[in-house]
C-alpha cells in the first residue's frame, strides 16, 4: 500500500473512531434515572449502544433494538433483532410492534430510552393503519431509485408510519423519554435522524403528497388516505442528546492529518448528485494543485454528509462509488491526487465494502484490462469497476454511523 493510500485509510480509521459508541456514548451519558427503564431503539449503531448502556448502568433492564442484518452485538437483557436496510422487511415489522408493545402501558415512574442512530427509519416500519408493508416497501424502493434526497423519503416515511414522527414518544406517554443519537444527516436534525420516533412530527401531509408527486410515483387510494388524514402531534418533552456527528468525524480526520504534516481543508456536510459532486471535487483538486486553490499542497480535502444517487443502469455499487469513479474520471490521472471516499457505516450501497481508493493509475490500470470507467459509471456499476482493480475498501459493518466520509489527499507535485 503506498503512503498516500495508508494515510488516507488512517484519516478514515480516525473518523469511523470518533462516532463509535465506546467512544462517544460515555461523554454524552445521561444520569442513570430512578425506576424501571426500558430502552429500544433502531439503527445501525443501536446495538453496540445498548452494550454500552448496559456496561454503564449495570442495573436491570429490559428492552429491544433493531438493527440492520450483520450489525449485531450481543447484549446481556436487551434483545437485539435483524431485519433489512434500507428497504424493509417483515423482521423489521415484527420487531416495531414489539418494540411500541414493550412503551405502551407504562407509568410516569417508569423511563423509556430510545437509541436511535442511521438507518433506523427503515428498520422502524410498522405502517400506519391500512398501509401494507408490501407498499412501503415499493414506495421506499422507488424514491431510492429516484434519487430521493433522505430528508425527502423521511417525511413520506413519517406519514406512513404508525411509530415514526414523534409516534413512539407518545405511545410512551406518560412515561420519561430519553432519546440517545448518534446522527446521520446533515445539520443533525433530531427530527430526521431515522425520522424521529420520539420528536413530533411538523411536516404536513401536502408535502408529503408533493415528493412522491414530483418522482412520479403511483400510490393507492390507502396509501393517499393515510398521508392526507395523518396527524400532528403535540411535542412530548424529553431528554435528547446528540452523540456523535460527522461534524466529530471530520474534526477527528482533520487533526491527524495536521499531526501528519498535511492541511486539512473541510467543506463540511455536503448533498446532492454524488457523480457531480466528484466532478466539482475533482476541479477543486487540481486547482489546489496548479497552485490556483485556497491552500498549498501536501493538503487534504475532507467532506461528510449523504449524496444522492440517480439510478440509471443495472449494474452495482452506492453512492461513495459513483462519487469515486465519476472523480477518477474527472482527475484523469493526475500524478498528485489520490483519494478514498467510504460509508462509515461499512457498507456502501448494495455492495459488501465501506468505500474505494482512487489513485493516478487508476484508470490506466482499468484500461489494460478492458474495463472502461464511463460505461461503468453510465451503467451505476463502480463496485466491479473498481473490484476489477482491488481498490475496494473492506471493512465490514463498523456498528455505527454517521453517514459518509470522503478525502483526496493532495501532494505536492514533486512527491
């Protein structure tokens, strides 16, 4: 491995780090409560949460989590239950009603704390009445595929939902609510980060009607119904306290790399179309490197947030790899820039790695073996693009999440 590739794999060891529960949870920890606690929870990261709670508190408890399959941890009283990301399954509807069973009935002496983290709207999906999980999981599939932007799909998902958008909150009532988060979304909304079982929900139903309108997606007469008679609720009061953000990741990242002699240069959370957005980094980058940029090399530049992905082919990868391929393309080879652009949750898209490297060989390297980078892209194929090449970036399901994580490490021209 070269030493561009090393440091940039360091820069996003130290970002993953950052976000991880056993790292994050004890600075944050509420003052264990008084009476019976009952903790529940969705996401990626709501397992290896629960351990930690437990270690923490060690006092009795009782409670279940749901988390994506291959993101478990074993817990000593709270189940841990698998069920489909990001398009839900009936695992996933078992576990919500179990979990709104287990907050339903309580008293005020008793506390429900709810551990919530990235991937937790899909993973929470008890309809709402009279919806299937048959026409979730249809609705949720095309907006995916239409390029839904994720606040976009939650507040369709909130209105279709019978526990989502502040719903298990007040089912809990009048019970004390604790919300724990370890955030996925850009500005860290509460309401957002899997779309807010325990923060009300202020969206209106037009809004809703409006996206799935604008992606030209069909719905029934039910699905419409429920949208259109769904309700705001009143705000119920808690203690919520955001854990980790890619804020902490990209602060992380930036603090080795000055450690290592390379200035760090963040442009934060970012959104929109994940190839374009590899293209405008890519300029970016060889602007810094002509000398034209914002700072001198040897630089970094760092960014979080989610992209979108518009699926046009048929072939396989996430939205780190379109980013990542439509960047090699745009960079053609430049000698100084290498780069990696990974999912800190480990999986990105329908593939079973975190991320890429992209690095000046890489597509003079796909072109000896016949591999060509546009049709890839053209075809949303940058998992075997880059597979084809062993610049896949493995590390299985980190147990947490907040959200992506990109760098191109800028040299200087004579490195």
């Amino acid at each position: 491995m070269s030493e561009a590739r090393k440091l940039l794999r360091t820069l996003f060891d130290a970002a993953v780090d950052s976000a991880m529960p056993e790292n994050c949870m004890r600075r944050w920890m509420p003052q264990q409560p008084d009476g019976r606690i009952i903790v529940v929870g969705a996401g990626k990261a709501a397992a290896s949460m629960a351990a930690i709670l437990e270690d923490e508190w060690r006092c009795p408890l009782q409670g279940q989590v749901i988390v994506p399959y291959g993101h478990g941890v074993d817990c000593t009283s709270i189940d841990v239950i698998e069920a489909a990301h990001p398009v839900p399954d009936e695992a996933g509807l078992l576990a919500s009603k179990a979990i709104l069973d287990l907050v339903s009935d309580l008293s005020a002496d008793d506390t429900v704390v709810c551990l919530i983290s990235g991937g937790g709207s899909s993973l929470l999906c008890l309809p709402a009445a009279d919806v299937s999980l048959a026409e979730k999981q249809a609705i949720t599939s095309a907006l995916l595929s239409a390029g839904a932007a994720i606040h976009e799909i939650n507040c369709v998902r909130k209105k279709l939902s019978a526990i989502k958008g502040g719903k298990l909150a007040a089912a809990a009532a009048p019970a004390k609510v604790m919300t724990l988060i370890i955030s996925d979304v850009p500005g860290n909304d509460a309401a957002t980060v899997a779309s807010g079982p325990t923060v009300a929900d202020t969206g209106s139903a037009s809004e809703a009607l409006e996206i799935l309108q604008r992606y030209g997606i069909a719905i029934s007469d039910n699905v419409s119904n429920a949208i259109k008679n769904s309700k705001i609720l009143k705000p119920v009061p808690g203690d919520m306290r955001i854990l980790a953000t890619s804020d902490d990741a990209l602060l992380a990242s930036a603090a080795l790399a000055v450690e290592h002699g390379v200035m760090p240069y963040s442009l934060g959370d970012l959104s929109g179309d994940a190839a374009k957005l590899g293209t405008a980094h890519a300029e970016l980058a060889m602007q810094i490197a002509a000398g034209n940029g914002p700072l001198e090399p040897p630089c970094v530049i760092l960014s979080g947030g989610e992209t979108t992905v518009n699926v046009r082919g048929n072939g396989r990868g996430g939205r780190n790899g379109e980013y990542a391929l439509s960047l090699a393309i745009a960079l053609n080879g430049h000698r100084s820039i290498h780069a990696l652009s990974c999912d800190t949750d480990g999986i990105d898209g329908s593939g079973d790695n975190a991320g890429y490297f992209v690095s000046p060989s890489t597509l003079a390297r796909a072109e000896k073996i016949c591999v060509d980078a546009t049709t890839s892209l053209a075809d949303n194929n940058s998992y075997n693009f880059f597979k084809s090449l062993g610049d896949l970036i493995i590390t299985g399901p980190t147990r947490t999440n907040v959200n992506d994580f990109r760098a191109i490490y800028v040299a200087r021209d004579k490195e």
